[in-house]
C-alpha cells in the first residue's frame, strides 16, 4: 500500500479586533461624517471671529462674504491691547477711545480666582458633612439645599444687589463676588457623589491612627478628591470668568470693571464710520482665548470626573 500523507488542516484564527474596526461600515462612516460636521459647525463661530479680527472695518464693509481675512491687518488686536494711538484707530476706523485691557484681564482673574477657590474650598467641607457626617434631619437638608438648583438665577439678582449695596460694597471685586463666594448646589452635590464612593475602611483605618475628623478631611480625603475638585475648579473658574449680567449690575468704574463688562464697554464706543467689529472681535478672541486653552488642557479630566461622579 502506498503510503498515504496525512493532511493536516490549520483552522483559520478569527479576525482581530484590530481588523475588524477597519473594515468599512456604512454605520461608522455615518457616525464620522455626523461628527466631523458638530465639530465644523462648532469651530465654524470661532473662525468667523478670528476672520474678522484680521480684516479691516473699510474691508468687511465692501466685502463682508469674503471667507478669507479682508485686508489682512492685526490693527484690530493692537486697539484691544491699547498699543494704537488715537489717530492711528481712527484712521483704521476705531473710535479713538481707550481700552484699558490689561486692567479689566486683572479685575478678571481677581474674581474668577477668589470665587474659584472659595467656593471649592467651602463646597468641599459641606459636601463632606453631607457624605460622611451623621446627623439628625441631614438628608431633609441636603434636598433643600440642592432645591436651590431649581431658582432661576434671575430671581436673585435683586435680593443679592440689595444685599451688596447694605454691605457698601457696590463698584468693588469683592461686591461681585461675594454672591457666589461660598458655594453653590451643584458644587456641593458633585463633590459630595464622589466622597461617598471614598471607602469608609481608608477613614477607619485613619481614625486607629489617631487622627480627627479635620484631619482625614484635609489630609486623607481631599487628596483623594483631586481630580474632582480640579474638575469643579476648571468648571466654576470658566463660569466665573464667563460672568455678564451681575457684575454689570455692581461695577460702575474701571476699577472694578472685568473683562466681559469691559467688552460691552468697548462696543458701545461706535465711531462715526460704524461699529469697530475688528476690534470687538480681536477684544473677544482675546478674552475667550484663556478659557478655551484652560478647557482644551482638562477637558479629557473634566469628562471622566462627571462620569465617575455620576455611578453610585
């Protein structure tokens, strides 16, 4: 008998999943195409404000459809930094009035860093008290407090503006920041869902050491709560900034005037050719550009933080 080969077979190894997420997919590409259009229409504002910082006022008069900056200048940066003269905005057709930019960035990052730190400061030690301390009517409490996150904030204009003006703190850093100084509902309901999914056994295993309930707090619990509490810090820091209406109630002076207020300030300066929308809009790039890059450097943080705040 003829020796016969034996014939193996090697069974073929299923696709990878590295192969199979590049396999084409009417549904992928649909989900691409619909997120490569968010993120067009989302970027589309900031490059319309960009477009029209680098144009001139002469320029987006004659031809305002133009896609690309009209008479490519950097004029309109130079009247928001104050580093043109009178005659030199006029003649690029500014109104010749003063922005005094570097003040109104100062009373901005004043207040933004006084409420910022503040208010994470005391929101953390209420949110601790609502997660870990046990004491009579405290859920009853906490759900009257968060019922704060229902009142519209208009309503509270008038009591916290009357209240600023008993204290004589009206045109002053401190008048615009005092309403939101201490804390606010939703700073405390996010800091307080993450101190509850701290283990108890880390506090017991401190409190054997020897250390009080102070103790844990500052030195166990809140270098747990890092990324939240810089999370929350990123958050009321761009909401602060972002301010329009209060501190235009409270401020009346430059000495007291932020950046958002500042900018209204500057549009209202119209000269007789027109608005200076090349110069507004180099004003609000300018004043939105630290936002945006503080937001881009923690957004990944800020997301995850949210996400895990929210399982329970």
């Amino acid at each position: 008998m003829a020796d016969m080969a034996a014939v193996t077979t090697t069974p073929t190894s299923p696709p990878s999943a590295r192969d199979t997420g590049r396999r084409f997919s009417f549904g992928r590409a649909a989900a691409w195409t619909a997120m490569g259009l968010i993120v067009l229409i989302t970027l589309l504002p900031f490059y319309w404000i960009l477009r029209t910082a680098l144009s001139t006022n002469a320029g987006l008069s004659t031809d305002p459809a133009n896609p690309l900056p009209v008479d490519f200048t950097g004029g309109g940066f130079a009247r928001a930094l104050g580093l043109q003269s009178a005659e030199e905005a006029i003649a690029q057709g500014g109104s010749g009035g003063g922005l005094d930019f570097w003040r109104y960035l100062l009373n901005s990052v004043i207040v933004s860093t006084l409420i910022t730190g503040c208010q994470i400061f005391f929101s953390a030690m209420a949110a601790y008290a609502f997660a870990r301390l046990r004491w009579r009517g405290r859920d009853k409490v906490f759900g009257l407090f968060l019922a704060g996150m229902m009142v519209p904030t208009i309503f509270t204009l008038l009591p916290n503006f009357v209240l600023i003006k008993q204290l004589h703190l009206v045109d002053s850093l401190l008048g615009i920041a005092l309403p939101t100084l201490f804390m606010t509902p939703f700073a405390v309901f996010f800091l307080r869902q993450f101190f509850l999914n701290i283990p108890r056994e880390v506090e017991e295993a401190a409190l054997l050491d020897g250390a009080g309930k102070i103790k844990i707090f500052f030195r166990v619990v809140l270098p747990m709560a890092s990324t939240p509490i810089i999370t929350l810090g990123v958050l009321t820091y761009i909401t602060s900034w972002n301010d329009y209406f209060w501190p235009l109630m409270v401020s009346y002076s430059d000495s007291s005037r932020v950046l958002t207020v500042a900018l209204a300030i500057f549009r209202a300066q119209t000269p007789q050719t027109g608005t200076d929308w090349s110069g507004l809009m180099a004003a609000t790039l300018i004043a939105a550009l630290p936002m945006l890059v503080l937001f881009a450097c923690f957004a990944r943080r800020i997301v995850s933080s949210i996400g895990f705040t929210g399982i329970k």
